[in-house]
C-alpha cells in the first residue's frame, strides 16, 4: 500500500500499490490546522514566522507501523507528531515537537521509535511511539530536514538545510562567509547511543537523499542543483556529481526564483541497483540515470512539480508525488515510462509503502 501525504490538504491518500487504485482519504488534522498551543508566547510567534516561510504543511511526513495498522504523521504547520488507526482513520495520540515545526521522519524497523527532524530547534528528537514520550535527542545542523536510517540500522542520517533566513545572495558577503553562517551538513549519528559520529559539509542545502544497499554510498539533491551528488559515506568524501538538464522555465531564473530553494526534490535508488531515479521538481520530469556509470538512460516529462521518490514494494515501479498535479504517478523501472497516474489530495509531498492487512482496509 502506498501512503501518500498531501501537504496542503492534510490528509493522507491510500493507492493501491499494484492496481494503483485509489482506496480511501483519512483525514490527519482533525483537530484543526492551527498550531499546536504552547504556554511560550515567543512559541506561537516563531511559528508563524516559520509557516509563513516554509508555507502549509498539515501532513509534512508519513510513516507506517510494521504491522500496517497505525500511521504517524508529522504536521509540520501545526508543529506536532500524530498517531493515526488506519483502518478507522481516527487519531490515537499527538505530540508536541520542539522548535514548533516537525519535519521528515523516520521509523525503526521494529516501530518502536520515530526519529524527528525538529526543523527550528536545530535537533533530531526521538520519539517511543508507544508512550508516545520523547525519549532522547541529538543536535543537528540548521533546518535539519531529510533523515533516514542505514540499511543495517546501525547509524541515523540527517541532511540540513541550512539556516533559511539568511539571505543566499547577499550582496555584502563573501561566499564562504555566507556558506559557513548557512550550515549545510549531513550528521551521521549512532542509532543506539545516539552520539553524533561524523558531520559533513556541503556547498548548499541537503535535499532527499537515498543510500546503497550496502550503505558506502549516497546519491543526494542539493538545493538550487539540477542533478545529484555521489557520496562515498566510508571515507566521508564527494565522488561524482551529476547534472540533469535544465528545463525551459528555469533556464534563466537566478536563485530568488526557486520555491523553496529547490530544484530537485525526490531521489530513490532502485532495489537491483541498476538505476537512480530522479524527480526534476521544477523541471517537470522523472529521470532514470544508469548506474554504475551515472549516465542518463531516460527522461521522463511528466509536467507540474514532481517532488518525491519512493520505491513500490515489488522493487518494478518508482511512486512520485506530483505536489502541482496533485497526482501519484508510477514510473516502470523496466519499460522506462510512465505507468499510472492517480489524483490524490492537496499537493502531495511523501510517500511511504508498507504492507496492509485486507482486515485493516476493508
């Protein structure tokens, strides 16, 4: 089952991963699209001042229990993580989160814990989604956005952003002035005593990013790039970077111009290895590029802003959220085309796949 969140509807749409038909809309703010309340007065003022810049968010991040029965849900515009029954849509549980604005998430194999990405309070918090309680936290860099852990769970990767509100062309600093004030890093932190083992820093700031099997290396987005960046994690250094073609409408644009600071949003490494898919967000398309030679083997123009990449659970499709066509669109990783488009909610962002029982659903 894939589990689209619609960031601007904040709701959650169920597809059915291999039919791709769309099941059932659960609702994931029940309770209202206002921040959560907090006794800190400056709280409500930090709030408004990061949801007036990072825009709606009511659903930022999904991730679903092992089981198939619960989701969470990362709101990011009301600042908290919430517990969904799947099969009732009711909401179990919700969290407030540090900093006033959850962002990406995710979860331990065994469902146990959720790792947080508290976007302004610049850490990583753990959460017992059995309390639900914090339980634990780590510092990160500014705006600490995409995190996932390592295919052996051993380690916890966040990418930052960068402090957003300093201003990314000024006029009256030097570049490295400005790129050190920014902060843009990938941590790597032990999943278990959660020290922080290793911080890397980038030019610009870390978008999705997807690891190998055997967890060597990373294929990341960086903000304003069209393309991608080849990480070798074991000797924390740049391999190969990546340039994917500029479409027509971004040709001429200077980095005001880009929503969000992105270009490229959406990377997912296919389950044989073979190819790195791409979602061109303000380019309109989806690119397969050939590994290990990283040329590229396909471009895709699928129109509007294809923001996120997620592997289907037989490893044959890669799922995309088009947030501007408010579509879910299956990429065949074999036949190299498009093979289903399904209108979904609100400006659709991620997309999380997990097996659900027939008694959950139905």
């Amino acid at each position: 089952m894939a589990f689209v969140a619609n960031k601007k509807g904040g709701t959650i749409s169920l597809v059915d991963a291999t039919t791709f038909e769309k099941l059932k809309t659960i609702n994931t703010v029940p309770d209202g699209k206002q921040p959560s309340p907090s006794e800190d007065p400056s709280s409500a003022a930090g709030a408004r001042v990061a949801n007036e810049f990072a825009g709606e968010n009511f659903a930022e991040h999904v991730s679903v229990a092992p089981d198939g029965a619960e989701m969470y849900v990362s709101r990011g515009h009301r600042g908290d993580l919430a517990a969904f029954d799947v099969a009732t849509g009711e909401m179990r549980w919700k969290l407030d989160i540090p900093g006033f604005r959850s962002d990406h998430m995710t979860l331990s194999p065994d469902g146990q814990f959720l790792f947080v990405s508290a976007m302004t309070d610049n850490s990583i918090q753990i959460v017992d989604t059995g309390g639900p309680a914090i339980v634990d936290s780590f510092p990160a860099e500014h705006y600490p956005h995409g995190i996932h852990l390592t295919h052996d769970r051993s380690r916890v990767i966040n990418g930052s952003l960068g402090n957003m509100l300093v201003p990314d062309n000024a006029e009256d600093e030097s570049t490295d002035a400005r790129q050190a004030d920014r902060n843009h890093r990938l941590t790597v932190a032990d999943a278990q005593t959660r020290e922080v083992e290793a911080v890397y820093e980038f030019s610009d700031g870390i978008r999705p990013f997807t690891l190998t099997e055997d967890d060597s290396r990373i294929f990341l987005q960086l903000s304003y790039f069209h393309g991608f960046v080849e990480f070798d994690l074991d000797r924390g250094r740049r391999l190969r970077t990546v340039q994917l073609p500029v479409g027509e409408t971004a040709q001429n644009w200077d980095r005001n111009d880009y929503p969000s600071e992105a270009a490229h949003h959406g990377i997912q490494l296919s389950p044989d290895g073979e190819y790195v898919c791409c979602a061109g967000m303000v380019d309109g398309y989806v690119a397969l590029v050939s590994r290990p030679s990283l040329q590229v083997d396909t471009i895709l123009d699928v129109g509007g802003r294809p923001g996120w990449a997620k592997n289907g659970p037989r490893g044959t499709h890669c799922f995309i959220a088009d947030r501007q066509q408010n579509e879910f669109v299956a990429v065949s990783y074999t036949s190299r085309d498009v093979a289903a488009r399904v209108p979904v909610g609100d400006s659709p962002a991620v997309i999380d796949v997990e097996a659900v029982p027939e008694s959950v659903l139905f």
